[in-house]
C-alpha cells in the first residue's frame, strides 16, 4: 500500500526505476484536466460556413418530408 | 508477469459522479511489454463495441442479402469500407478523448442550441426506428425457433435493461464485450458454408460486378451495405463511451488501436454473413429475409446452423439495441445536462436511465402489436440513416478543424482530405438512395455493366 498523492507520481517514480511499471485503468486514475469546452462558447463560423449548414438543413428536412411521404403512400 | 494491486485515494470528478472520492488502484508489472498489453486491455472496449454492434439486426439482413443475390461478387466493397469506417471513427476517438465530452454536448456547445437541437432530433429519429427494426429481427428469429414472441421479445427487453442498470460502466463493457466476441461465430459459420478461400479472397480483393451489371437493384444493396456499416449512431456513442470511461490522453494509441481492431472484426463478419448467404444462393435459394435464410441453410447444413444463424441474428440485435439505446440517452442527458454515466446508480441518474428504458420498451412493444408496419418502418430507417449521415459527418470534420477546441488534436491536411473525399461519396450515395426510394421510376430497369 503506498501514501502516494497520484499515480501519476508513482509512474513517474517508477519509471526512474526501470524496473516495474504502474498501469491504472481509466476509471480508477485521477480525472484529467481536459478542454474548457463551456468556457469557449460557440465556434465562430464565416457566412459561407453558416450559408452551407443551412443549405444541408433545409435539404435534410425536405429530404425526411419526401422519404416520411413516400413511406405514407406505400402505407396505403 | 508478477502483478499486484496498490490502492490509493484521490479525489476524482468524473461527469455526473461529482463530489465522491474514489480509490485509485494500479496493477504493478515488470516489462514495458506487460504494460502495454494490459494498458490496452483497460483502453480496450469502445473501439470494439462501437464497430460490432454496428454489425446489427439490420446489417445481418443487407450482408446476407447480398451474398443471397450476388454470390460473393459485393466482398469488395465491404473490404473498401474498413478504412472508412476507421479514418470516421477514429476522429471521434480524438475528439472524446481531447474534449471529455459526447457528441452531442459539442454540437451544442461549439454550434449552438438551434443546430444542436436538430441533430438531436435526427439521431433520436433515426435511433428509435432501427431499435424498432432490432426488436423486428428478435421477433423474427424466435419465431422461426419455436419461441413464442410475445414472450421472447419482452423478456429481450429486460435483459437489455437490467444490463446497463448494474451502476458500473466496467460491467456493462465486459458483458458487451463478451456478446461482442460471440460475433466470431460468424467466421465458423462461414468456413463449415463458405465457397473455396481462393473465391473469397479473388473477390474480397479484385472488385467486379455480378452478372447482369448495374441494375437499380444492385445500386440500392450498395448503398445500403454503406449505410448499414456507417451510422450516425456511432459518432455520439463512442465519444460518450469514451467519455464515460475517462479515457486519458495517453491512451489515445490504444483506443485507435481497439478501434482498428473494432474495424477489422467488424468488416470480417460482416463478410462471414456475406457468405453465409452466398451459401444458400449456391443451394438455390430465394433470400426472403435472414431468419428464413437460417431455415433454408439448416435445410442442407443440419437445424444446428440454422439455430446457430438466429442466435446470432439475436446476439446482434442486442448488441445494437444496447449500442444505439444508450446513444440516444448519452445525447439527450448531456444536451440536458442530466447526469448520465453507466458508473451511476439508477437513483443518482434517473433520466439517463429512464429515456434508455422507454427506448426499449416503446420499441419492443411496437414489434408486438398485430399488423405493425415493420418492413415500411425498415425501409424509412435505411433511408433516413443513408440521408442523415454525410450530415453528421460534416458537423464532425468541422469539430475536427477546431483548432482552439482541439489544439495538436485537431485533423491535419491529410485527415481533411480523406474526410471530404468520404463525405463527398456518402452524399451521391444518399442522393442517388433518396431518389431511388421517393421516385423509383426515376432509374431504368437496367443500366447494363461488365459482368465476370
């Protein structure tokens, strides 16, 4: 039983040792600091960007109405 | 190798499960070799999962299709679809692993609620048809087994359920795992039914087209092994996956790893179904559906391979129900910003776990109700998910250019290249899908091609 404060200090200490190696699975290791991805905000996007996701959205939309019609024909 | 286990305590706080204090427990071995092999083995399973539970009920009923029709002469195309399938979930990898976050959490924090909530409402669109269509192929299997669907398909049902409320991501993942190592049946399958391994390979690796040439038909069976194998899906569950399990940054490698492996054994069964029908078009055959296919193939090869084939049909419509159930209630929980952990107990995380139950109850119960509309609902589902995914797949190359979310993460040129090329095909091909379904006599009976 060790009175390590993170196994990240006890990797680091072995691997000066060379001779054993700590392996901890993810959900037993300290949570890693990762992006602030709330502090970001949203992605800032040039018109031609926002021009063609609207484009793809309006597609998809009158894509699902053709498919949603034709399944209601083929129904009846 | 000599291990022990070293328990130590430190403060964790994972998504949802705030506030709790965890011990920290190391496995201690002696070579780098041993480190690694068990480093990947704690990494490994989203990779995995992801890729053979996309091998559903669905993808058994397009594969053997097509060895039922066109022999072995569509491997090819299958083979074309292993790196297409890892270049798209491979960049799901990076961005989980970068951002700690699912898929829908980034679309709607990088794009906003308004494009976040539609593609939130396709995947759940999308998602609960095909958990419909999974149910179907329960019901479908069991009945060709003697078993009486109205108490096969909910008994399914709770097993589904029971399986994801253990309160523990690591007992979920290794039952998955397990269910997902059952798919190496299919390559037993294949080599007691198979063709000789020289035709397999011949046509694995030197595309050619059935005789006959290009006819709607065949187009439509093409677009469709694309679609079966690429689903929306799959980009919100394994960034939540990975999320869940709290991958780190160094284990990036491993986690492409056990994704490319995914591929791999992915693709490989899905050409184990591919001649498993090829098997009962050689016998004469006319494919109907697979679990009548199981029947025509038990006829010649004894009912141990039919019971055999519609267990495995089974095994895959679980493992998709489980995979695209929990899709849909990763997304919901995180754009809601309930708690929503597999490592939560069903009191800490009632609305994950409720929107996952009424997934699998709502399509459990349509299957049961005399008369459904099931081979309507299962031709609405492989055009809505053919429609949606080039889509999905743009929001996901665009999160991949973010270089202030991802940073050294993000796509390189190369990367980019790729993935246009791949959305550019994924688009004519769900163009020419929808066309083909809203107006089938848009196209001529036969456009003719080489035949071999």
């Amino acid at each position: 039983m060790g009175t390590i404060a993170s196994p990240m200090d006890l990797e680091t200490r072995n691997e000066t040792r060379k001779d054993h190696f700590v392996v901890v699975h993810p959900l037993d290791d300290v949570q890693e600091t990762k992006v602030d991805t709330e502090a970001l905000g949203p992605m800032p996007m040039t018109r031609t960007v926002r021009l063609s996701l609207l484009s793809l959205r309006a597609y998809l939309i009158l894509m699902v109405l053709m498919v949603v019609y034709h399944v209601v024909m083929l129904a009846r | 190798m000599t291990n022990k286990t070293l328990t130590l305590t430190a403060g964790v706080s994972p998504a949802g499960v705030e506030d709790q204090v965890m011990p920290v427990r190391g496995r201690v071995v002696k070579s780098k070799w041993s480190r690694d092999l068990l480093t990947f083995l704690m990494v490994f399973g989203p990779g995995l999962i992801v890729m053979v539970a996309d091998n559903d009920a669905g993808a058994v009923s397009t594969y053997s299709q097509a060895g039922a029709q066109y022999g072995t002469h569509l491997l090819w195309i299958v083979l074309l679809l292993l790196p297409v399938c890892y270049f798209i979930q491979e960049m799901v990898v990076r961005l989980g692993i970068a951002t700690g976050k699912g898929h829908a959490a980034m679309i709607y924090q990088r794009f906003g609620k308004w494009w976040g909530l539609f593609s939130l409402v396709d995947l759940q669109l999308v998602n609960f048809l095909t958990l419909v269509t999974e149910f179907a192929a329960i019901n479908l299997a069991l009945s060709k087994m003697g078993v009486d669907p109205r108490y096969g398909v909910p008994l399914a049902a709770a097993g589904l359920v029971m399986l994801v409320l253990t309160g523990s991501y690591r007992r979920w993942e290794r039952i998955v795992v397990f269910l997902c190592l059952l798919d190496f049946a299919w390559f037993w399958i294949a080599f007691r039914l198979g063709p000789p391994l020289g035709q397999i390979v011949k046509h694995a690796v030197f595309p050619s087209m059935p005789a006959g040439g290009i006819t709607p038909d065949l187009m439509f069976l093409v677009i469709a092994i694309v679609g079966t194998t690429i689903a929306p899906w799959q980009l919100f569950f394994q960034q939540s996956c990975i999320a869940d399990k709290r991958l780190r940054f160094a284990d990036l490698k491993w986690a492409r790893l056990d994704t490319f492996l995914g591929a791999c054994v992915t693709v490989t069964a899905a050409v184990c179904m591919m001649v498993a029908g090829a098997a009962s078009l050689t016998h004469g055959f006319h494919f109907t559906d697979p679990a009548q296919m199981a029947a025509d193939i038990g006829a010649f090869a004894g009912p141990a391979m039919r019971d055999l084939i519609l267990l495995m049909m089974i095994n895959a419509a679980v493992l998709g129900t489980t995979a695209i159930s929990l899709s849909s209630a990763w997304a919901y929980g995180e754009v809601r910003g309930w708690p929503h952990s597999l490592q939560l107990p069903w009191r800490e995380a009632r609305g994950f776990y409720s929107l996952y139950l009424i997934c699998v109850a709502a399509a459990a119960g349509i299957v049961l109700i005399p008369r459904a509309p099931l081979q309507l609902i299962i031709l609405g589902v492989q055009v809505l998910a053919g429609v949606i995914l080039p889509s999905a797949i743009i929001f996901l190359q665009l999160l991949l250019n973010d270089k202030e979310l991802l940073g050294e993460y993000a796509n390189k040129p190369w990367n980019n290249w790729v993935n246009w090329t791949i959305i550019a095909v994924l688009f004519i091909l769900s163009l020419i899908l929808a066309a083909q379904v809203t107006a089938p006599n848009l196209f001529p009976s036969a456009v003719g091609g080489p035949t071999t």
